[in-house]
C-alpha cells in the first residue's frame, strides 16, 4: 500500500500528543483504521525515539536522578506492589526501560562497594532475576514487559525481525537463481562494514544497476534515509560500485520504506522481490509518496 508524506505527517503529528503507552497506540489504530498495525508501531517508534534523543539530557542530570530515585523509594515504601517506576516513567514522559536503567544505577551505586559496570547493569536489565533486591527486581521487570520502544525485549524482538527478513530477501535471492555473497562471507573476506548481500554479478533492475542489497526491517522517514545514507550507504557506494555507474545506490526494502530524493540522485526505482505488481497509479513518480511494504511486495527507493 501507498503511504503519501501528508498521511506520514498526520501520524506523526498525532504521535506528539500521545504518550508512549500499548493504549496509544490502540487509540491509533482506531484513528488510522487504513494504515497497518505494524506500519503504525514502526513510525510509532521512531517518532518516540527522536522524543527521547531530545530530552535524554534532562532526565539525567543529578537532580532530576535524585529526585526520581527518592521518588521511587517513597512510592515502594508505601505500596512496593505497585507499578512505581512504571507510572514514574509514564508521568515524567520517559521510556520505562530507560527509567529503570536509572535507579538501577542508583541503587547499585547505594549499595554496593564498586559503581556497576554497564555489562551488570545490562545483564540485571535482561534478567531482573539478578537484582539483590526483589522489590526492584519487579518493578524493572513491570518496565521492560510495558516498554514497547526500548529495552531489552524490544531489542530482541527488532533482531528477531532483522533476522527474519535477511533469511527471507535470501530465499528469494536463491529462488531467481543470483550469485551472491552474504555478510559472514563477506566478514571472512575482511570487509569491516557490508550490507547485507553484495550480487558477484550485478543485475539490471528496469534499466538500473543493482550491485548490492540492503534490508531494513524498520518504517524509513527522512531522518533514518540521511543516518543510513551517513553511516552505511555512501561507504558502500564508494566500494562496492563503479565510478562509472549512472546509478550507484539501490536499496531493497523488505519492510516500510520511505521514498525521498536523496543529494546528487533525483530518479526512482521500483522493485519486486519476488511478488505482486504496482498498479500503473503505483509507479508515478511522485516524490512526496513513502511505500510501506511487507516481505515480498514491492517497495520503492529513490537514487
């Protein structure tokens, strides 16, 4: 399906005044009964995410962790059954695993000889189980089941996902009988940085090159596109494709992609891989419409 930038904008918007909860994002499925639920959750979290790269800063300031810590203290003491932390995080608008991660510090800090490594905090953070005190140890795990953006179950179920879709983008590699060379291989021939398939022959996509294939399981907005392009994109260009090439860059998507011209490339480029056919409507070239596909349907990109 075809997600335009005004209906992209109108989500976000939304976002802005809805705090990161389950119930939110019921309430948005209900307010954008069109759009997908995993479309909503993966624009959902990103535009959480970019809310707390801008306010990290103030939640972390030694007064705002004291207060927070005396804060959760006061709370269990009166009642250590309920959701403390959770409803600490939910009111200073801050991701419950994140919350949790600060009075763990704190208390580790309290309580023990030695400030706490980040490799036990984040061991205590993926098995409450290891917390010595088990008031704590249900109040992070009460934060890390009711985070849906950040922690480390989030963070195992993105991989999962990651994985998932490499696995499938491999299949249908096979499937069209291409030559190719995966990441593992690629680290075993000393590449340092790789996208997930490089093509040893590289085939042309309705008149376009296609050198190199990279999946990305995650909604594409603006703001991802230039991360990606900075950290990965144009290193990969600059290896792996010919000076010559009149279209150096192609990115599969296998999840929601986000269509934008990128600096220096201004045409378009649809794919399939393997299944289902854009509709002649589907194929304009309008630069305001972001693609959000699943699996094998076709996605756009933009060189």
């Amino acid at each position: 399906m075809i997600l335009t930038k005004a209906q992209y904008d109108e989500i976000a918007q939304c976002l802005v005044s809805v705090p990161p909860t389950r119930q939110s994002l019921r309430k948005l499925k209900q307010r954008f009964p069109s759009q997908s639920q995993a479309t909503l959750l993966s624009i959902f979290s990103q535009e959480y995410q970019k809310h707390i790269k801008r306010t990290h800063a103030k939640h972390h300031t030694s007064e705002a962790i004291e207060s927070y810590y005396q804060r959760y203290l006061n709370g269990v003491e009166e009642n250590g059954a309920a959701p403390v932390l959770l409803e600490l995080a939910n009111e200073v608008e801050y991701a419950p695993s994140l919350m949790a991660r600060i009075i763990l510090e704190r208390f580790l800090q309290e309580h023990e000889e030695a400030p706490p490594s980040k490799s036990v905090i984040n061991s205590m953070l993926r098995d409450p189980s290891q917390i010595p005190d088990g008031v704590l140890a249900n109040q992070v795990y009460q934060c890390i089941v009711n985070d849906c953006c950040y922690g480390p179950l989030v963070d195992c179920i993105k991989h999962a996902i990651g994985h998932e879709h490499e696995v499938l983008l491999r299949d249908l590699l096979l499937e069209k009988n291409l030559s190719f060379l995966d990441e593992d291989q690629l680290r075993a021939r000393g590449y340092d940085k790789t996208p997930d398939f490089i093509l040893q022959v590289p085939v042309a996509v309705e008149g376009h090159i296609i050198h190199w294939i990279e999946s990305k399981a995650s909604f594409g907005d603006e703001c991802s596109h230039h991360a990606y392009l900075h950290d990965q994109f144009w290193s990969y260009w600059n290896r792996l494709c010919s000076k010559a090439d009149s279209d150096p860059l192609k990115l599969v998507g296998t999840s929601w992609v986000f269509a934008v011209p990128l600096p220096g490339h201004q045409s378009h480029t649809t794919w399939q891989f393997p299944t289902g056919k854009p509709s002649k409507d589907d194929r304009s070239r309008d630069d305001r419409v972001i693609s959000s596909t699943r699996g094998g349907d076709w996605g756009r990109g933009v060189l």
